[in-house]
C-alpha cells in the first residue's frame, strides 16, 4: 500500500523516489506538501519518521479524496476552499520543488485572476488540472480547465513558473472563438506582469519596445501596451477584456475607451517608456 507522507518545503531536495505530488495545507498560505512513495523504496529514516507520525498521516490521509488516487494514473487533488488543483504527471524528485512552486503561484494568483476577470454569467472553472508532460512542443498551453506544461522546458528553464499565470489567465478568459489572438496573449502576458511572481528572471518583459514592434504583437510587446494603456486610462483593460467575452471587441473600441485611436495610444505609448519609471517591470533581465 502506498504512504502519504507530510514534509517541509525545505526537505523538497532529499526525496529520492517521488512519485506524485499533491498540496495537503489546510489554506493557501501553508506551505506543506503531500507525497506519494512506493514503499519498496522507502529508506530505514523514512520509515523511522513513518512510525513516529503514523496517526498523523492517518489522518492527513483521509484529506486526500480516495476517488482521487490514482498511482498508475498520478492524479491528486487539493481542494482548498473553493478552489481545487489537480496534479498529474510522472513526477520525481528532481521536478518536485518546480511543481511546489507551481502549486504555491496557483493559490496565490487564481484568486486575484478570478476576483478581476471572472464573468458570473459565464463562471471560471475553481478546479483547475496541471498535466506535466514531458514531450510538449511550447512551454505550455491550455484547453478549458486543463493545463499543459512541458517538463523539458521547466527542466531547462525552472525559473519560469511564471509561464502557469499567464496559462491561469486564458481560464478565466474563455474567451469565444475567433477573437483577436493578439489580446488574447497580450492580457494574458499583461496579467502575468501584474500578478506574479514578483521577480521573472529571463523574461523578455524588460526589453525596450521600439519601431519594430507593434502594438498587436501579442504576449508581452502587447501586454505592455495594455499595462501603458491601464495606467493612463485605468479599467480600461477590464472593459476590453468584457468586449472580448462578449463577441463585442474591435479595434474601434480602444476610442471608444480612451477617445484617442490605437495608434496614436501606441505612439504616446513609445514615447512614454523612458519618462515612466514604472515602466521597468517585475522581471529582471
């Protein structure tokens, strides 16, 4: 039978024969993890520590949904309030602290996306499912509530967890079919810069905009216009996200909004970066 086991974020890097993630905190802000050991992997100090805790892992046990397990399938869930995650991957010791992380930006961004971007008409998804793969041809993507994330990629680049709140943000668009592309990617990139993490290193968010740039770009040259457009004219990104949901949303409506065209907003846009100290973003270079 298979141990679920509760330790520290700090002891992530001693674990040698992971099998499968799931958060086991009672709240976001904790910060302890639940994993799944085969026992015929399980060292002497493991199972030392095993009897030691063993009524207490009964009971953390029972917190876990059995209908839930799924050793051959590596899906867990963490139900925390209203939001639940599910974390399905083949898991080890070596991706375990990225897929902590991971965890950790999700109850600490979803909420904020959902609070701002939620439509109750057409409801967010509170349970969101992580698939870690490790063959994907992009970082990552999304479809409805389930989020693809490569392995390979996070393996290569483990400090772009950012890359989970920009997939968050295309949850709770859900945009109808055929919108612009470029806003699509450009809110979720905006979205991304505003909420976290707070430092983003190798993202290409600090790089200068210039002539070769255009305002639908998309990802982060649009995200930036957005976040330019937010601070001279504020909800006005909320607006335009509103439109989108709606099948309501043309170029038309940046005027609308702002009384000036969109190119002339990206003009003063350019013209703005080296006067606007909040202009250096969250990421570093």
């Amino acid at each position: 039978m298979n141990k679920i086991f509760i330790i520290k974020w700090v002891s992530l890097s001693l674990i040698v024969s992971l099998q499968t993630i799931v958060w086991t905190g009672e709240g976001a802000g904790e910060k302890s993890y639940g994993f799944l050991f085969s026992p015929n992997s399980t060292s002497a100090q493991d199972k030392a520590q095993e009897t030691k805790q063993e009524n207490k892992q009964d009971v953390k046990a029972k917190q876990v949904p059995k209908k839930k397990r799924g050793f051959g399938d590596q899906n867990y869930v963490k139900d925390s309030n209203e939001l639940q995650l599910s974390i399905e991957g083949p898991i080890d010791a070596e991706f375990a602290p990225i897929v902590g992380k991971l965890t950790t930006l999700f109850y600490e961004c979803y909420p904020k996306l959902l609070k701002r971007f939620d439509n109750p008409k057409l409801p967010s998804a509170k349970h969101v499912k992580l698939r870690f793969r490790p063959a994907v041809n992009v970082p990552a993507y999304c479809v409805n509530d389930t989020i693809t994330i490569s392995m390979d990629w996070l393996k290569k680049h483990p400090e772009d967890i950012g890359l989970l709140t920009h997939e968050l943000t295309h949850v709770v668009q859900h945009y109808p079919g055929g919108q612009a592309g470029w806003m699509v990617e450009g809110i979720a990139d905006y979205a991304r810069f505003c909420y976290g993490p707070e430092t983003q290193p190798g993202w290409s968010w600090n790089r200068r905009l210039g002539a070769r740039n255009k305002f639908d770009q998309s990802y982060t040259v649009t995200g930036k216009f957005l976040w330019w457009l937010e601070e001279h004219y504020p909800k006005s990104v909320d607006k335009l996200h509103q439109n989108l949901q709606n099948r309501t949303f043309s170029v038309d409506d940046f005027k609308t909004i702002t009384g000036k065209e969109i190119n002339e907003l990206w003009e003063q846009c350019l013209k703005d970066q080296d006067k606007n100290s909040k202009s250096s973003p969250k990421s570093s270079k």
